[in-house]
C-alpha cells in the first residue's frame, strides 16, 4: 500500500513469512510460558493464515504494473511539386525531372518531424546530339526563392548532389538516354511557399566521333 511491495508472489509469502514470525515472536515476548501442544498447533495455524491473508492483500492492493509504452503512429506527410514535370535543354545534352515530390515523415498528434523533407522524383537525360558522345560526371541541385537566392539546407543535411559515376549509365551515344532515381534534401523553408525555381548545375564531357580509315597489304595465291 505505500509504494513498497515485492514484485513477485514469491516475495509477498516471505515478506508475510516474516512478519507472521514477527507477531509470534511479539506474542512470546510478552506471554513466555511454554505452550501446549494445541497452542503451538493454534500458532501454526495463525501464522500461516496470516500469510495467506497477507499476501492476498498485497495481490489485491498493491500497484499495478503500468503498460508499457506505445510507440507513436509516423506517416508520411507529401507536398505537392507544380509543375511535376519538367524539360530543359543543357547544352547537347536534354534533361526532364518527372513524377517530382517533398515527402516528409511526421508523428501524429504532436506533428514532430521524424524524417527531413526529401526530393524524390525521375531524372531523365538524353543526348540529343548527331556526332558526339557523353560522359556523365555529376549534378548538383540549387533551391533558389523568389528574389533570386539559394535556398540553404540546416547544417549536417548534404548538398543536394548526383553521382552518375557509380551507374552503369555515366556515357551516352548519340540519341541515347539515362535514367536515375532522384531522392535528396529538400530545405524546409522551402516549404512555406519561398521556393521558386530549381537549378540544376550538370556536369558532362562531350567527345566527338572520329571516323578513320585502315589499309591491309595482302596476297593470294594457290597452295
């Protein structure tokens, strides 16, 4: 009842073993005759059932366990990119951003951000040169706002980069185009509607084809 009972049954009965003992102990402190043989039997018997009177009691009221706690629902919350679609010219080289999001993790009832915004979305570049091929290197994204300057993302959040070294589609033939998956930091000030335009810096490095010519002296004759 005050906050200190034993947390098994095991210890409520030795707990209640004990202070059974107590009682007898106290009874023969102030009554030391030898008991007869049915008082001693009576003892028992008092003391076991203070026990069992005991330790029903401390089942019944003691605290109970608190349940243990529950972890709160995360979903996903999604802003919409408009437009989602996206094609520009860079040089020889024709990019499109397709199915473009902000997609951030929040925790219901309380709205705390368990994941950052991200960027998701589909980058599509295509060579759209007649005599020359491409070697993708990389590509970096700049959020820019309304008056024309960089969006910045909180520190220990990377810079929003594309690494097309480690594809297997870094080089492009004529007409030929890549495809790779965009997912990557999104500023949550941009959020609030500052964002106004997306630059994307791309980096590649056109080589043109050659076309050369090869003479091979030979002989026939009969075997």
């Amino acid at each position: 009842m005050v906050g200190l009972a034993p947390s098994s049954v095991f210890g409520a009965a030795v707990v209640a073993f004990i202070f059974a003992g107590v009682l007898i102990g106290v009874q023969r402190r102030f009554r030391p005759v030898e008991p007869t043989r049915e008082e001693r039997v009576a003892l028992w018997r008092w003391g076991l059932g203070a026990a069992i009177v005991a330790s029903i009691l401390w089942m019944t009221l003691s605290p109970g366990v608190p349940p243990a706690a529950t972890a709160a629902a995360v979903q996903d919350k999604t802003y919409a990119v408009t437009p989602p679609t996206l094609k520009v010219q860079t040089g020889i080289v024709a990019v499109e951003l397709t199915d473009m999001k902000v997609t951030e993790r929040v925790e219901e009832g309380s709205g705390t951000i368990v994941t950052p915004a991200k960027l998701t979305g589909r980058l599509v570049l295509t060579n759209t040169s007649r005599d020359q091929t491409v070697r993708l290197v990389s590509g970096k994204l700049r959020y820019i706002d309304a008056a024309g300057h960089p969006i910045k993302l909180e520190d220990m959040r990377t810079e929003p980069t594309i690494k097309f070294a480690a594809s297997s589609s870094d080089r492009l033939d004529s007409g030929q185009e890549a495809t790779e998956s965009l997912e990557v930091d999104f500023p949550p000030s941009a959020l609030t509607g500052s964002l106004k335009t997306i630059h994307l810096d791309l980096v590649y490095i056109p080589s043109a084809y050659r076309q050369a010519s090869a003479r091979f002296g030979v002989a026939v004759g009969a075997k």
